[in-house]
C-alpha cells in the first residue's frame, strides 16, 4: 500500500527547468566558460527589481546547469557589481523583495529565489511593463 502522504514529499533542490527557463529566456544568457551571465537586449527594458529577480534566478539556472558556484545565494555586493545597481538603492528594494517572500537570506546574509517563490517571480517579471 502507498502511504498517500508520499505524493506531499518534495526536496527543496529541485527546481521547475522548464518553469526557469521561460522566465530568464527573455533576458539572459549565460556563458558557462566564464560563468557569467550576459543580458540580451530585452534586459535594458527591466526596471531595478526586476532586474534583481532575473539576476538571482539566473544563478539558480547556473546551478541547475551545474556551472560552478560557491552556492546560489549572493551578497548584496555581488549584485551590486553584476547588475550595476548602487548599493543603497539595491539594499533597499532586497528588504522589500525579503518582506514580500521574493527573495530569502541565509545564515551568512546572502540573497536568493527560492524554489517556492519561482512562480511568484514569473508573475512579478510578467507585470514589468
């Protein structure tokens, strides 16, 4: 007998491919040589917390693609750099991302998306203009 509770088990690794893939199609590219992410021509249309969005989900998508990461969390600064936001501008609207369950920190202080908020990210980067 299959214990009905099993179908509730999910691991908090996986993450939606295809789902990922749909949302950063418009925006990115990545280079595995060089591990870096390359924005298309769509990506200038972005406004700041989209950009955000798109960047974080972008290092997901270099996990899942297994180009190497420490890990898929950033600090602020590494935003900061690879999107060219100033940082009292980027720290400002991650606090706001954090309060509405967009983005998560870890233990060391570090930005992510995580898996559970991947549709709420879609819908976020869908209302962009």
């Amino acid at each position: 007998m299959v214990d009905p509770l099993e179908d509730l088990l999910v691991s908090s690794r996986e993450v939606n491919r295809d789902l990922l893939a749909s949302v950063l199609r418009p925006y990115v590219r990545i280079d595995p040589a060089t591990q870096e992410f390359i924005p298309t021509s769509e990506w200038t249309r972005l406004g700041q917390v989209h950009r955000i969005i798109a960047y974080l989900l972008t290092r997901k998508a270099m996990l899942a693609l297994e180009i190497p990461l420490d890990k898929e969390a950033v600090p602020p600064r590494g935003i900061e750099a690879a999107i060219g936001m100033k940082g009292g501008t980027l720290r400002s609207l991650l606090r706001r991302l954090l309060q509405e369950g967009l983005v998560a920190r870890d233990q060391a202080g570090d930005y992510c998306v995580p898996n559970y908020a991947l549709e709420a990210a879609k819908a976020r980067l869908a209302s962009r203009g």
